[in-house]
C-alpha cells in the first residue's frame, strides 16, 4: 500500500514476510515476534502494524515511536479506507486518493466483464493441501461472492466456520467448476499435483483443466494487488462456458 501511493522512499524497513514489491527493504525483523529495540533502532517516525501479538504498541509508545493499527481487511471498504489513511499519514493524500479510485474502476469493469451462466459456477479455494478453505464471510470469499460464483466452503461447518478444513470426499462431492489454488509457493501444489490426488480426476474443474495456480501473496492480502487476484479469476470465468455461446 504504502509504495503504491508514492510513499515507498519513506520506508526504511520491513518484516521479513513483507516482501513485495522487490524494492521494499525487507529486514530480518520477525513479523510474529516483532523486536521492540530493534524496530526502534530504526528511529521511524510511524510503524504500521497489521496485529499486535503482545504489547507491541503500547511498547512502542512508550518510547515515543508513533503506531498505526492497520487490521487485515474483512471487506474492499476496509482496505480503501487503510489506503487512504496511509496516505494522511504520509503526506501523499492526493495520490492515495487516486490510487482508491483507480482500483474502484477496474473492479468495476472486471465484475461488469463477467458473462452469464445457466447456474451460478462453483468454486473451491485451497489455502493448503490439508483443504483448509475460506468462506464468503472472509475477505476472499467476499471477492468470489461479488462476481456471482458459489463457494462449495459455504456448506461446511467447524471449529473454524470463516475457515473450515473440508475433506476430500466434501470437495469430490461438491464437484467444484474451478479450483484456486492459494498454496502453490507455500506447500507445492499445481494443477498436476490435485490431478494426482485419489478420486480427484472427477471434479469437473480436474477433468476440464480449470485448475487456477494463484500467487500465494496475491490471494492473501488485503493491498492493491487484489486488484490483480480478480483479474486472474476472471480470466478462469472466461475459459468456461457462458450462456448461449
């Protein structure tokens, strides 16, 4: 976010999973276990943290570090509004402001794109392959819901409701039209992978070759860049059969 609205030569470092884009100063700073003294040594002017596991900003302010809590966004209004505040607190109002409206008008054409179908398209989303999923309730079913597909993850239930682990036999039987895969960085899985997995070659997304092999960064946060995570599921609409075509 903060590189996109022009604020990228203000920061001077970040954790060690913030790795995009390839620019950013990327530190060995833990972003689980964040260092008091080492993020201070930095002697930034604002830290912006998206969770605090301790006392984190209470810590920091108490050295007179300045913090900006900036949660994972439940929904696309969150992450508009996260921008637009970077962008006050950078100096870089305007172009935030354009960046907010840029990425409102390509969503827009991106959803307006979307051809119709018979029945609503299903979908399965894979964050590992353990079939841990996301529901529409989540900011990445909320994207799903918002170009007219059917979330197979909605029917299950469990611990975690937003992020249920369904079973093969539940994915098999649901018959998923597209499969996105969210784990091909993390855990090595493709279109081959799933193609091998016992009574998989009967979903029909297998069996068409509607396998969608995502970037694990872009289907997992909340920036800019999810601009990018609808474009790559459209283009996977576009591949399907429409109505009347």
């Amino acid at each position: 976010m903060l590189f996109a609205l022009g604020a990228g030569d203000q920061v001077v470092a970040v954790d060690d999973n913030s790795n995009y884009p390839p620019e950013a100063p990327t530190t060995s700073l833990s972003g689980y276990e964040p260092n008091v003294e080492a993020i201070a040594k930095f002697d930034p002017d604002l830290v912006v943290i998206a969770t605090d596991p301790g006392d984190l900003e209470k810590s920091l302010s108490a050295l007179g570090v300045p913090v900006m809590v900036d949660p994972a966004a439940g929904v696309l209004d969150a992450t508009y509004t996260q921008i637009e505040q970077l962008g006050v607190a950078t100096g870089h109002v305007a172009e935030a402001a354009e960046v907010v409206a840029e990425m409102r008008s390509e969503i827009e054409t991106l959803v307006d794109e979307i051809a119709e179908f018979d029945e609503p398209v299903s979908i399965y989303h894979e964050l590992d392959q353990t079939y841990y999923s996301v529901t529409s309730q989540t900011f990445i079913g909320q994207l799903y819901r918002m170009l007219g597909l059917r979330n197979i993850a909605d029917q299950a239930r469990g611990a975690a409701p937003d992020y249920p682990q369904l079973s093969a036999e539940f994915i098999i039987e649901a018959d998923p039209d597209i499969i996105f895969l969210a784990d091909t960085k993390c855990c090595d899985q493709s279109a081959t992978t799933v193609a091998r997995r016992p009574g998989w070659d009967q979903i029909s997304a297998v069996r068409t070759g509607a396998v969608v092999e995502l970037d694990d960064d872009v289907a997992s946060r909340w920036g800019p860049r999810v601009v990018d995570l609808l474009r790559t599921v459209v283009q996977a609409l576009s591949r399907l059969e429409p109505v009347n075509s």
